[in-house]
C-alpha cells in the first residue's frame, strides 16, 4: 500500500494520542533539603539551599552563606524555604510526558502554591539562572545514586551546576546556583563549582 500524506498524518495523530494517554501519573516526594557539595570552596561546601525572594513571585536558589558573608551574621532561614519537593512520574521525560522536576512549596494566606524550576536564558551569556515560579517546572532534573542532582537532556545526565553573583530585576543581588551552557566553563570566571545533593528532612 502507498501511504498517503493523509494517512500518515492520521497514524501521526493517533500515534501521539496513544502516547499522550500512556503518561503516568506526576508525584511529590517527600520534603528534601539541597546541600551544596564544592571540592574548592569551604565556605560553600555543605551550605544549603534556601529560596529567596528577587521580587515575587520569582524566587533564586541562594546558598544559606551568602547572607553570613553580606551581613556578616549567622543566617537561619525559614524552615520552609529550605524544603523541596522531586515531582516525577514513570514515563516523565519520555515524549510526549514533561521531564521530571523540583518544586518548592510557598506557602501563603491563599494556600500552598507550588513553584518549578526554570531558567532565565540568556542570548549572550552562557550563565542561566536557576530560579523558582508558579507552576510546572520546565528543567528536567533527576538524582543519581549519589543523591546528585543532574538535568536531563537527550537521554544523559549533566552536571554543570555553578553558584555566581547574578543580578535581577535591576536590585536584587544574589550569588546563587545558576546552570552553565557548554562545556567550557561559565563567562564569570568568579563561578564556582558545586555539586547539588538531596538531603531528605
Ligand atoms: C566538604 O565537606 C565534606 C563533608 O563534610 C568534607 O569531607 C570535605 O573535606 C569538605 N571539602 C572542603 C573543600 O572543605
Ligand atoms: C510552612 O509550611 C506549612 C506546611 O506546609 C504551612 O502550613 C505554613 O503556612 C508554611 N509557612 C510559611 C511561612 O510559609
Ligand atoms: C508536576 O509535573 C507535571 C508535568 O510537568 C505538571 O503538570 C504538574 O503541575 C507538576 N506538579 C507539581 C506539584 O509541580
């Protein structure tokens, strides 16, 4: 039989109807912290991390240190802006099911809103800033055996995660993890190497 362009757009559909229905249900772990792991830097080796506010409701993922080192005092940060989810399912990641990703609960008067992680772009550098927003995340991550965070992309496992002094929104000034495009190093060369762990609370 000859395939018509008809027909093959029928078994196109139909095809990613049947998978569309085969994506298996998305879960939230239990609560965890991210511990940050720096073979080079003491002070941010085993500092967590903790989600600031850079003008709501975007949040940057800030190692607890960074407000020891800004106002020079021990930093305490809420308990629950220490705490993160892992939203996963089977078949996530699998086409067409959205990638498994980390959420982070704010909670507020109108409930709990859950925030994914996403990254701002950049045309120009290669430094792309992990932060959380209300919604599904859009990074598939995922954690090895390890416990080491990864991203996921093209069936392999990637690990170019960097804390850098970024700027947002014009004032808010944090150094915070930020993911690297490439494999040749971030454009600051005053990035620093770390390594994100899930700690279970
Ligand atoms: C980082 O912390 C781990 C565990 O506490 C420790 O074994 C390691 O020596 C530390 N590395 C540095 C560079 O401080
Ligand atoms: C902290 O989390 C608890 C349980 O999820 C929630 O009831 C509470 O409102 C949260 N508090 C703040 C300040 O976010
Ligand atoms: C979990 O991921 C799915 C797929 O991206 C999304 O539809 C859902 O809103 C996410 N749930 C949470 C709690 O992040």
């Amino acid at each position: 039989m000859r395939l018509t362009i008809p027909t093959i757009l029928t078994t196109l559909s139909l095809f990613s109807f049947s998978l569309a229905q085969n994506c298996a249900p998305y879960t939230k772990s239990p609560l965890f912290h991210l511990k940050l792991s720096s073979s080079n830097d003491v002070r941010l080796n085993n500092s967590i991390l903790v989600s600031s506010h850079s003008g709501p409701p975007y949040r940057q993922l800030v190692p607890t240190n960074w407000y020891k080192d800004t106002y020079g005092q021990d930093f305490i940060p809420a308990e629950n802006s220490t705490r993160f989810f892992f939203n996963s399912s089977s078949t996530g990641g699998s086409y067409p099911c959205p990638g498994n990703s980390i959420g982070w609960e704010l909670g507020d008067s109108s409930g709990i809103a859950d925030s994914g992680l996403q990254f701002r772009t950049s045309r120009v550098s290669n430094i792309w800033v992990a932060y959380l927003y209300p919604g599904p995340g859009d990074v598939a991550v995922g954690f090895d055996e390890n416990e080491k965070m990864y991203l996921w992309e093209n069936g392999i496992k990637w690990y170019r995660w960097f804390v850098c002094k970024t700027v947002w929104g014009g004032s808010y000034r944090f150094e915070s993890l930020v993911w690297v495009v490439g494999g040749k190093g971030p454009d600051d060369e005053g990035c620093k190497a770390v390594d994100v762990l899930r700690e279970w609370v």
